[in-house]
C-alpha cells in the first residue's frame, strides 16, 4: 500500500496495463506519470512524467483473508456494490 501524496498533491493510481518482472506497473490519473516499485527502493517511484523521481510512501499492511481480518476487526464496514 502507498500513499497518494507526493509534495502536497494528491493522486489516483490505476493500472497502466502494464508489467515488469511480474509486477503491475501504475500511472497516476493526473499526469499519466508512471509508477513502479524499483528493487531495493522504499516505497513507489516515479519512472516516467510530470513526478519524474519522486517517491510515495509505504505503509505497513497485512495479506489476509476477510473472515480472519472480520473476527479479529469486528466493526470493520466496507462498501458494497450496488446489487439491483
């Protein structure tokens, strides 16, 4: 998980529809600038576009399964998609 914020502005990352070394390479909606996770860095950098070499931070996370995470959080909500 990363931070959306570089240097006071805020950004929406999707998937570029790309792959390098097995993992996803992003772009910000914003500025179409390219993301990804360089081996041995912290966190995601910039490798293309207007935040050239800039980094979003990493946070901590945990890979788990809902029914785990609801027993351990059971006040956690979450949005559904409308189902009609």
């Amino acid at each position: 998980m990363y931070s959306r914020v570089t240097f006071g502005d805020e950004i929406t990352l999707g998937a570029s529809g790309w792959t390098y070394n097995n993992t996803f390479v992003l772009y910000d909606h914003q500025t179409e600038s390219i993301w990804y996770h360089l081996s041995g860095e912290d966190g995601l950098t910039c490798i293309s576009g207007f935040y050239v070499d800039r980094k979003l931070a990493e946070f901590n996370s945990t890979l788990t399964r809902w029914s785990t995470w609801k027993n351990s959080n059971p006040g956690t909500k979450f949005l559904r998609p409308d189902s009609k």
